[in-house]
C-alpha cells in the first residue's frame, strides 16, 4: 500500500445529481409568472408619489418624508431606461442581475446630475416602491438583501390582513423566536418577487426561494412553505417537507444516472441507458443506480481516460487486461486531524461484483441480439470476463474472517460501551438541569466545571441552552443532552434488537404493538419492524430493558397534546420522501420536528467510543460500524443457547447461512470433534496423571468460595487468586453488593466522610487522599444499587397507542386490526 499527502482543494466530489428533487418538483409545480405590466407599475409619476405618500406602516412624518424623496429619486432613475411601465424600466436598468451593488449605479447617476443621494435614502426609497407594487425586483434580488425593514413594510403595503392571519397560526413552539421572523420574511419575499397576496403563493414559489442556495432565505421558506401547507393552501400532492430538499436528488431516470459520469463516445452512453432502461423494470432504485456507477463509472469511463478514442465493446486482450489490473486497487482518501488529506492505495473489494456486472452486461446483450437483431446485434461482442474471474469464494471467506475479527474484539467491550453512554447522558442531564436552574448571567459550577449562564434567551420559556466555560469557549448543553440521550437510545436498542440503521430509523410509535397469548391471556408487548432489506415484516419481544428504553424515548418527543408528532422522513436508498408517520427517532430543531439522520446518529455514537477510551489490537482508538452491533447481537444469542434458526428470524434473514455468517463463532462439529480427541489422548496417557481430589485440595477449593463471603456481600474474584487489593472491599471492583447491606455502607460512606474531615483538621494528606479514593468508590456503588432498585420499583409505560389515540389520528394500528379480528 502506498500514500501520499494531497491538498484538500484538489479534492473534487461529484455532485452531478445535488438538487435534481428541486428540478422534478418545478415542473410538476412551477412557480407563478411574473408580468411587466399590471395597474400599479402601469401608472403616472404623480399617481405612484400620491401610492407611497399614503403607505401604512406607522413611521414618523421625518421618515415618511424620506421615503417619499427616496422614491421620487429612484423614479428620475429608472425614467432613463427604456419601458412603458415601471416594472419593465426596472428590468432594463438590470438591477436584478446586480441583486448586491444595484444602489451603486443609482447613486452615481444621481452624483451626474448634481445630485449627492445617500445609500439609505435610495435604498428607503426602492423599498417604499416595492411596498406599493410599483415594482417586483426578481427572488435572486431579494436573496441578496435581506434588509430587517423589508418584512413590515411588504407586510403593510400589500397584504397586511393576510400576514396577520399566518402570525397568528404560527405554532406555538416558535413565537417569540427568530425563526418567525425568518418565515415571515421568505413569504414577504415572494408577495414582494411575485405580487398578489399571501393566499396566492403556490408550491413552486417556494421552490425557487429553496434553490437560490441562500441558507437564510431557505430556512425561511422551508419554515413558511409548513405552515402553508398545515393551513391546506397546497394541493394533497404537494412535497410534505422542503427540509434540505435541495440537496436531495430524487429519483431520476437512467440517462441521467449515465450522464453523471460525462461519457465521451456518444453511441455507447446511448447503448448503457437502453441497458438500463431494460433492466429498470426488476431493480429497486438503489441496485438500478449502483448498477449504473459500475458499468458507466468503474468500466467505461475508466477506459475512455486510459484508451482516449474507445468506442468498441470489442475489446483488445491487452486493453481488456490492463483495465482489470487498474480495477484491483482502490485510492482511499482520509482526512487527517491537522487538515491534510492523505491519499493510499488499497485492494478494492468490490472488484469482483464489477467484474460480475460487466460480464453479465455482454451476456444479457449477446442475449437480447438473438431476440432483437436490429437493435442489439451490432452490440454484441466476446465477453472480456471470463467466469472464473468472478469467482469469489475466497474473497467471502477473507471478509467473512475479518468480521468475525471485529466482532471478536468488540463484543467484551461492549459493557463498557453501554456504562459509558449511561454515565454520559447522566452527567449531561445533570449539566442542563444545573444551567436552568441558575440565574442569568450567574457562574455555576457542576461535576467539577464552572459555567456562566447568558444574560438574555429568546427560546421558548426562557430556558437558555448554551454557557461560556472557564475558558470563554461556548457550550450548547441543550444539544450535548440531546446526542447523549440519542447515543443512549440506540446503542440500547441496537444490543437488544439487532435491527438494521434503516430499520431503527423508521421504528414509529405504532412499531410498539401488544399481543395476548391464546394460552394465558397473558398481553406481551412486541417491536414491530417495518419491511426494509428482505421486505418482510417481523415482531420482536420487548424485554423489560427494552420496555425502558422505548418508554423514555416516547415520553421525550410526544408533544403538547400527548401524540407523537407526524413528520416525514426521506428514503436515502429508493431516493422517496416517505408519507408522515409519529418516528420515533425525530427530534425538534429550527422549530421543526425532524427525523434523526444517520449521521447524526454516527456522531453520538463516535462520542461515546471516543470517551470511553478502548483501542483496538494496533493501539488506535476502537471503532464501531452500526452494523457491527448486528454482529454482536447474532453472536451473543447464539453463543447464550438461542438456536440458529431461531435467531434467523429475528434477525430477519432469508437465508440461514446468512445468520451464521453473521455469528463470531466456532462450529459446534469442530468444537465436539475437538473434545472427542482430547478424550481419546487423555485415555493413551497413564492413568496416575488423573487422579482422584483428594479431600484436603476439595475442603480448599470450598474453603476459596467461604473466604469470598463478606460483610457487604460477596467477592467475585477467582479460584485460586489472592485479594490484589489488600482487602479494600470498598473500593474493589469485583466487590458485589447485596440489596440488604446498604444501610450499612451508607454507614461507611459517612464514616469515611468523617474520618476525611478529621484527617483535614489534623493535616493528614495522605490520609485524606487514601479516604478520598474509599468514599468515592462507596458513592458509586450506592448509586448504582439505587439506580438498580429505582429501574426494579418503577412502573415502565411503553407508550402502547389507544383505540382513541389511534381514531383521533386517523391512522389504524396493528392493534386495532388485531380488536376488530377478534
């Protein structure tokens, strides 16, 4: 393997397809047309003056004065461009294309005529001009200026019975913060671009505030684009969401996939879109689009730039060869920690399945050729692959051994994984609840660090979210609880299902179903996941540590009226928005309530790994995949007795060498066959080297586990050790503690705490260091005993959905299909 460094601006992503989704949807809902010409940029100087003298807008006589002598101004201006309306003069005078400098040429035409013109007075005077209607300057305009004043004085002018009315039904988690003002902004924009009022923006209006890339003006519109639609002003089929829409690309056609990858010869770019317009019909959209990278991306590009010219499938051995040597490795790209990118070449192990695809591509032609001459027989030509090459038994049985290596290795730790996560969500609850409870602008100090709380908040109740460290360096503890619960959630959720990212994803508040065994009448409560790689539903029993996880999950996103709140989330495989459901995995940002993305998810988790220290066997810091929580599961419940079979199922596994593939494990034939021939050695040795116990070595190994009883419990040390701790049961770590004996260590606890207090009276240091270490280890393990004897004591509520919870949503559940069967 080699690597070099590279500098990161040379690194060039492919982002043919980024925004496609915006392209499809304008033309299913093209904005409004904007005209020349309509009554008020058609009329007189006098009459436009008289429109912007009697504007609303409660300002002063001085600023009233101002506008007007703005607007007559920039009215002298724009007479000196051709038009017969103003709206038309406007357009000549290019102001739009210049959206940032446009007062520049107004002020210095003024400067010709002996005019000195301030900045603000022409700028006060477009605006009034705008107000009135006079003039419509283009979205890209008013993307670039972005003025404060302009809301209330579109507002005003044009539709200030429409814009009260969308004020008022904003929801109630967003008054009083910014992002009203953004929303409202991004309507007043388009009632300013466009004309007509608020009741007349149409779905394509919005899309195109999206698509100027303004990451102000967009927020703004997504925002307002939702409380339009929740209003019914669009149609049924209107995008659910704009949410980060413009990054998106749909689904798009197999000409566009192709055409990512700027083929040069022109005949075979058409030959692979027939291919994959043929193939279109029996592939999902992800296996269509992979399909095309391979063919269009992996072979053909890769021989354009290697071989310039090629326009042949017939190709030459040595051109045939040299590509499959260039296919064997891989450039991998990295990103180190001071910001250099480093490049290496590794074996690429997808080399086969490209083979695979290619040969199947001059197969499935040679094919057709027979059934379609005219349209395929020119194409067909002798396959460069041959089936041997894409044999790939060995390259399953390395992959197969490097997973079960990972999972090896990260299946002891994952206890670990699980008590840091818990530690982290507690200590960042304890964080946010101090940062609430503290006066504004006050110093605070909690779990040994010291923050000062703002001065002034505009969140919702007047909750800050964000301090200053000791340092200066701001914090959001308000975001730092949130990836600590998430981080929590999942990896629960992940070591008690095994179920897929995509799955956990799309787990809703229906997904929590109960069922009644016919034997007992007993009512279990199941996991129902939602069809997502095989495209088969399954249920899974919710364990009570399950129960608890799901329950603190539903308890943090119900919303006011108690439901979980509906949104839609978007298929990042099938290239869909999906209808909207009450996920389970949302979470309320930019006053939107709004799925978790996987990346926000794979954030959390690399959180957790990095504060939990564990390396892997080369010294780095240890590494999870979310599928290798999968592996560690199937493991786990094989390893612990549950039959193979039976762990297919749950995993939900068409096949089941794919459930033992999955399973870190030694066959149980290898393992009994071992045992088999130990035995059989053991009976050719002499049979004094298996000698009977002798009573004193049993009274001593008995007498090992009489010595592990103690006051507080018991030692979990092992037989044939000695205590390393010289009987510091305290602060031992294989110390188990017995729910009967807490009294007695909360008195060991105050009376540690007692003799530290003495040893700090007389000056004992080292006294108050040993003591120190004893009282903090007597402190965690109450804790821990408290925290095991509050899970036991409480009620767990899974937030099972009632036949009226269910009926006032109009969404039916398995539930009640399960009533009305019986």
């Amino acid at each position: 393997m080699t690597s070099r460094t590279i500098e990161p601006s040379k690194l060039l992503l492919n982002r043919a397809l980024s925004g496609g989704e915006v392209t499809v949807l304008l033309q299913k809902f093209p904005p409004r047309i904007r005209p020349t010409s309509w009554p008020e940029t058609a009329a007189n100087r006098e009459r436009v003056l008289l429109r912007v003298q009697r504007l609303p807008g409660g300002v002063s006589d001085s600023a009233r004065a101002i506008r007007a002598v703005g607007a007559r101004f920039v009215l002298s201006w724009l007479e000196t461009f051709p038009g017969q309306t103003w709206q038309q003069r406007w357009q000549a005078a290019g102001a739009d294309m210049a959206a940032g400098t446009w007062h520049e040429p107004v002020m210095e035409w003024g400067r010709s005529v002996g005019r000195k013109p301030s900045s603000a007075m022409v700028r006060t005077g477009l605006l009034a001009l705008i107000s009135a209607d006079v003039v419509r300057p283009a979205p890209l305009w008013f993307a670039a200026n972005t003025s404060r004043y302009g809301r209330p004085a579109i507002a005003a002018g044009r539709d200030p019975e429409g814009f009260a009315q969308l004020e008022a039904e904003v929801p109630e988690s967003v008054r009083g913060t910014r992002y009203v003002s953004d929303g409202l902004k991004a309507v007043a924009q388009i009632v300013g671009s466009y004309g007509g009022k608020v009741r007349d923006i149409v779905v394509g209006d919005f899309l195109v505030q999206v698509q100027l890339g303004k990451s102000e003006t967009a927020r703004g519109a997504r925002l307002a684009y939702s409380w339009l639609r929740e209003q019914g002003q669009f149609p049924s089929d209107a995008p659910s969401t704009l949410l980060m829409i413009e990054h998106r690309t749909g689904q798009v056609g197999p000409a566009e996939l192709v055409d990512r990858y700027n083929l040069k010869c022109q005949p075979i770019r058409d030959l692979m879109v027939a291919y994959l317009s043929e193939r279109q019909p029996a592939l999902d959209y992800n296996s269509l689009k992979r399909l095309s990278s391979l063919l269009a991306k992996n072979f053909w590009a890769d021989l354009e730039q290697h071989h310039p010219g090629i326009d042949s499938l017939h190709l030459p051995l040595d051109v045939s060869e040299a590509w499959k040597v260039r296919l064997a490795t891989k450039t991998v790209r990295r990103r180190q920690a001071d910001g250099t990118v480093t490049e290496s070449v590794e074996p690429r192990s997808s080399a086969v399945s490209v083979k695979l695809q290619v040969r199947a591509f001059y197969l499935d032609i040679a094919q057709w050729a027979l059934d379609e001459p005219e349209r395929w027989g020119q194409w067909a030509a002798p396959v460069p692959i041959s089936e041997g090459e894409c044999y790939d038994k060995k390259l399953e049985k390395q992959q197969k051994s490097r997973k079960d290596q990972r999972t090896r290795e990260r299946l002891p730790v994952l206890p670990t994984l699980v008590r840091v996560a818990e530690r982290r969500l507690r200590e960042a609850r304890l964080r946010l609840e101090a940062l609430h409870a503290a006066a504004r602008g006050a110093t605070f100090t909690v779990l040994g660090e010291t923050f000062t709380a703002p001065r002034l908040t505009n969140r919702p109740e007047g909750r800050p979210a964000s301090v200053r460290d000791e340092h200066g360096r701001r914090r959001l503890l308000a975001t730092e609880e949130k990836i600590a619960f998430w981080a929590w959630a999942t990896i629960e959720i992940f070591r008690h299902t095994g179920i897929r990212i995509e799955e956990l994803r799309e787990l809703g508040h229906h997904s929590i179903i109960s069922y009644k065994l016919p034997s007992t009448g007993q009512v279990v409560p199941l996991l129902q996941i939602a069809p997502s790689k095989t495209d088969q539903e399954r249920l899974l029993l919710i364990s009570p540590e399950l129960a608890d996880v799901l329950s603190a999950i539903v308890s943090r996103v119900r919303g006011p009226q108690g439901s979980v709140p509906l949104v839609s989330s978007y298929d990042q495989h099938e290239g869909v928005w999906n209808p909207p459901m009450p996920l389970l995995y949302q979470w309320h940002v930019s006053s939107q309530n709004r799925p978790l993305a996987e990346s926000t998810i794979r954030k959390a988790i690399n959180q957790t790994l990095e504060a939990t220290g564990l390396t892997d066997s080369a010294g780095k810091p240890l590494t999870f995949q979310l599928h290798d929580f999968r592996r560690i599961f199937i493991t786990d419940a094989i390893l612990n007795g549950l039959p193979p079979h039976i762990a297919q199922v749950v995993a939900g596994h068409n096949n089941i060498n794919s459930t033992m593939g999955y399973a870190a494990i030694y066959p149980v034939d290898a393992i009994e066959s071992h045992r088999a021939f130990i035995a059989r050695r053991r009976a050719l040795r002499p049979v004094e080297e298996y000698r009977a116990v002798t009573p004193e070595e049993w009274n001593d190994f008995l007498g090992h586990f009489e010595k592990r009883k103690l006051a507080l419990g018991s030692c979990g040390r092992a037989y044939g050790t000695d205590c390393v701790h010289e009987h510091a049961c305290v602060r031992c770590p294989v110390l188990i503690v017995d729910f009967g004996e807490m009294p007695r260590l909360v008195e060991i606890r105050d009376n540690l705490a007692d003799r530290i207090s003495e040893a700090q009276r007389e000056g004992w240091l080292g006294e108050v260091e040993g003591l120190s270490t004893s009282l903090a280890a007597a402190e965690e393990k109450i804790a821990e005993i408290t925290a095991r004897q509050g899970r036991k004591a409480s009620p767990i509520f899974l937030g099972v959905p009632t036949l009226q919870q269910v009926t006032a949503r109009s969404v039916s559940s398995p539930e009640d299909s399960l009533r009305r069967t019986t």
